[in-house]
C-alpha cells in the first residue's frame, strides 16, 4: 500500500488576447457637418482594465494505491479539490461607456470562484489461467461542481444562447453548478380548454390567460399567481454524478480480444438540434404525436402559427437525459507463433480486426449523447457555460479497420 498526496497552483489565461489590458482603438466612420460627409476616424472600442490578470487554481489530492496477491488485483483511491479564483468574465458595462463599437467584445474581468471535488476510484484485475490471461480493469469518477462566489456581480450570468429557443439555455449562479440550465417547468399540455379556466391563481384568474388546448401548462414556480420570467429555475445539470470506463483485456493462444465500454451517469442534455422559431423547417418526428382534438392524451403541444402561450420558450421539454453507455472499442487480433515466422525472419506477424463506437445505450434522442462542449479546445467562460447543449453537433461515426502488424 502506498499512500500518496500532492498540492499545486497553475495559472490560465486562455480567454484573453494579447493586450488584453489596455484599450483597443479601432477605425469608426462618421458624418460630420450639413453636406454629411462620412469622415474615417479612431475610436476607443473596448476599456482597460489595467488590474487584468490570469485565472489561478489550486488543486490538493489524497489517494491510496493498493496492490493484493502479488499485484493481480490492484486499487486507487483518490480525493480531490480544486478550487479556482480570479474567474475570467466579460464585463458588463454600459453602451455609452463606448464599448461594443463594429462588434468588438466587452474587457474581461476577474471576479468570482468556483470549487470542484470528488473522488476517483480505479480497480484492476490480472492473472493467468493456464494459457488464457486476464485483464479487467474499471474506474469511475464522481465529481460535484459549484460556483462559490461571483464577487461583484449583482445578477447570475446567463449564455448558451439559441435562436430556436428564443434566449439563453445556461446559468452562472453563486452556490450552482458552472452552467445549468435554467428555464421553465412544465406540467403537460391542456387537454382541453377546461383544464386552462380551472388553472387559477388565488384571485380566481387565469395563470395562463394566452394559453388554449394543446398548449403547454407551465408551472408557477414562485407561487405570484402567473407565469413570467421569474418562473424559471434550474430544470438540469449538465455535469454527470459518474463517468464510468472498463477495459477488458483476453489473449489466448495467440488470440487477443480488448472491450473497452465508457459512459456517463446522471448528467443532462439541451437538446436544441431543432429550430421551433422556423416555420418552414424540419421538425422531430415526435411532433407527428402532438395535440389534437383526436389526440388528447400527449406530450406534444399542439401545432399553431401564433403560439401566444409561447410554447416553444426554453423549458424542460428540451432538457433529456444524457447517461449514455457506449461500446468505444473491440477489437480481435491473431498473432503467429514465433517459431513459424521465425522461418520467414519475422519477429511478430499480427492481423487484426476493430471496430469503435459500435453500440451506443442510452435514452437520449439527439444524434450523439457524447457532445462536452461544442469546442473542447475553447477554456473561456462562455465556452464553458455552452457544455451539454446540443445544436447539432456531427455526431461520431461507427469506423471499422482491419490491419496487419509485422516486426522484423
């Protein structure tokens, strides 16, 4: 057994441009004098902030490695905590403050912090049975994310913004996960119209004075009596409770066969791969199940060109489950024996077949459970509060290879 611990402190400055502390001055054209003349001109497009400087996280980890029975099994155990400061987010500031000319981009400040923990836990087993040899091996991760401070920011800080979904999907809030989703709750669609007149407030008034049959009954979160904005709240978490792998490793007389299963537990997923807002678009095949005069019993809304409810504003109808199990990796090789392509000056001749992503399990309906953020290379703060929104994302392609391996 080996216990083992560690501490550390690293900086990052991935959202920021060069001299990103100073001012930018950009060309602006304007009209000067009666015959209004465009005259080409400079201007201050994004303010200084001279007190800029990187994101910082420490991170402290505590673990054990344990080996039994001479290694053949062989566990890890690992706790961590890290906890980042100085959170790089782009100001909010006023128009007449002059920023936001041609399109430029508020600065960015430090403000805020955010702490993740959890444990990671990893578990082998190796042994030989005769000739076959065995090799399994699982891990899983559970982490819990939260904002802990959003220093001076007044309000939470929304993006993840969808056109179809008429606003923001995401949520920066102090004491919540990086990036939830935040919107309405619903309660089913209106049968019929008598289930909108016996929906009432403590005055005896409609809550949804807009609404009509086959559209959706939206819940007053906050008990006023009506539906607003006020009424949303978090309706998900696109951060799994578990990320879970297992490898398994066979060979026998020369036959190796390797599985390789990962997958998620817990998380969720804004489905937002369709855009209500078009009338002329696509739409999922579920719609073929909405409201009806003969289909009453459904999901689906009805389908209508004014939409008063605004049905299709950002809710848990787009929210799914996102737990997935999929099948990354098989593969099947053979390797000659040695003494046979020793013959032919050969030192190893494998061939080999394999497959990935060949079997997928889960309940979400979007093309690809497995989306992250749309681009993984991105570190900014509006980058991360798009993680779990699907719009669209090229889903991952089943590919199939077969191929020979040879050593001299």
């Amino acid at each position: 057994m080996k216990l083992k611990a560690s501490w550390g402190k690293n900086g990052n400055e991935g959202s920021l441009s060069d001299y990103g502390f100073t001012t930018v001055i950009d060309p602006v054209r304007y009209v000067f004098g009666i015959d209004q003349i465009l005259t080409l001109g400079q201007a201050p497009t994004v303010p200084a902030n001279p007190e800029l400087k990187w994101e910082v996280s420490t991170q402290t980890d505590f673990g054990i490695d344990a080996g039994l029975l001479d290694d053949r099994i062989t566990l890890t155990v690992d706790y961590f905590l890290k906890n980042t400061e100085d959170i790089l987010i782009p100001a909010s500031i006023l128009a007449t403050a002059g920023s936001g000319i041609n399109g430029s981009a508020p600065p960015f400040t430090n403000v805020g912090s955010m702490e993740n923990k959890g444990w990671e836990l990893a578990a082998a087993y190796r042994n030989n049975f005769g000739q076959l040899f065995l090799d399994v091996a699982a891990n899983a991760t559970f982490i819990k994310n939260q904002v802990t401070s959003l220093g001076d920011f007044t309000t939470p800080f929304s993006s993840g913004f969808n056109q179809g979904l008429g606003g923001n999907t995401t949520r920066m809030e102090q004491g919540m996960p990086l990036g939830f989703f935040y919107g309405y709750v619903t309660d089913g669609v209106f049968e019929n119209r008598f289930e909108v007149q016996e929906y009432l407030n403590a005055e005896g008034e409609e809550i949804q004075p807009n609404a009509e049959a086959g559209d959706f009954k939206f819940v007053d979160v906050n008990g006023d009596g009506r539906i607003s904005d006020l009424d949303q709240t978090m309706i998900g978490n696109p951060y799994p409770d578990a990320i879970v792998a297992l490898t398994t490793t066979l060979e026998y007389k020369g036959f190796d066969l390797n599985i390789f299963f990962q997958g998620t537990i817990g998380n969720e997923i804004v489905n937002a791969t369709t855009r209500y807002d078009l009338r002329v678009s696509n739409l999922p095949a579920t719609r073929f199940n909405r409201w009806t005069e003969d289909n009453t019993m459904t999901t689906e809304p009805a389908m209508t060109l004014t939409d008063l409810n605004q049905n299709f504003r950002f809710s848990d109808y787009f929210v799914e489950d996102g737990s997935f199990i999929r099948l990354k990796t098989l593969q099947l090789g053979y390797t000659l024996p040695k003494d046979f392509t020793k013959k032919f000056l050969v030192e190893k001749f494998r061939v080999y077949v394999s497959g990935q992503n060949l079997w997928t399990f889960t309940n979400y309906t979007g093309l690809d459970p497995e989306i992250g953020k749309a681009n993984p290379y991105d570190n900014s703060i509006s980058s991360n509060l798009n993680y779990g929104v699907d719009r669209g994302l090229y889903p991952q392609a089943k590919i199939f290879i077969g191929g020979i391996n040879i050593q001299f």
